[in-house]
C-alpha cells in the first residue's frame, strides 16, 4: 500500500512539473487602410531587439506566435504593396507574455515616406 501511494505522488509529482508554461501572441495586421491583410511579414523579437522567428499573415490578417517564454517582446509588420513599403515604423509594438497567456494584438501598418 505505502508503495502504490509513493508511486502516486511521484507520478502526480512529474505530470505537475511538466505542464506548458509558455504563452502565446496572436493577433491581426493590415495594411493600406485594412485593404491588404494576407502576406504581411510579422517578426516577433526580444526586449534588446534580437530577431525570434516571423510569419505571414492568413487571408484574415491573423498570425500567431506560440511557445513564448514570460516576457516582454517586440512585434513589428511590414509588407511591400505596388512598389510602395508599409509598416509599423521604428517603434514596433511592444507586448509581455506571461504564463500559459494568450495576448492578442492589432497591427496597422503606414505608409513608409
């Protein structure tokens, strides 16, 4: 008996410690006064500004990103449309991730002069 209850504690023990606690960024962009939504170039870095990983956005303008550790992380948008460059500019969005969250976002990207 004292055997089967040990085993249990450990077990519940191990499950406890394994579970997922990384967040997840999703979010919408668009571009060109929310005419252009799909093939935006969204790049997530960290806090001193070092690339993660980036994606495209859907035929809705949704991206996502998941697996994050907590904290802070910069999110910025571009896209190239009949020559002309839209993005977020020089100051990317800046989002904290915490623990098994889920933050959401909204990118609108301008003009680039």
């Amino acid at each position: 008996m004292k055997r089967i209850l040990f085993l249990m504690l450990v077990l519940g023990a191990i499950v406890s410690c394994s579970k997922d606690d990384q967040g997840t960024i999703v979010g919408t962009a668009s571009a060109d006064d929310g005419n252009v939504v799909s093939g935006i170039t969204v790049k997530l870095y960290t806090e001193d500004t070092q690339l993660i990983m980036d994606t495209n956005t859907d035929g809705e303008g949704s991206f996502s990103f998941s697996g994050l550790d907590a904290g802070n992380y910069y999110i910025g948008a571009t896209t190239v449309i009949r020559d002309t460059v839209w993005d977020t500019g020089n100051t990317p969005q800046i989002v904290y991730v915490g623990d098994e969250i889920e933050k959401e976002v909204a990118l609108t990207l301008t003009k680039k002069q």
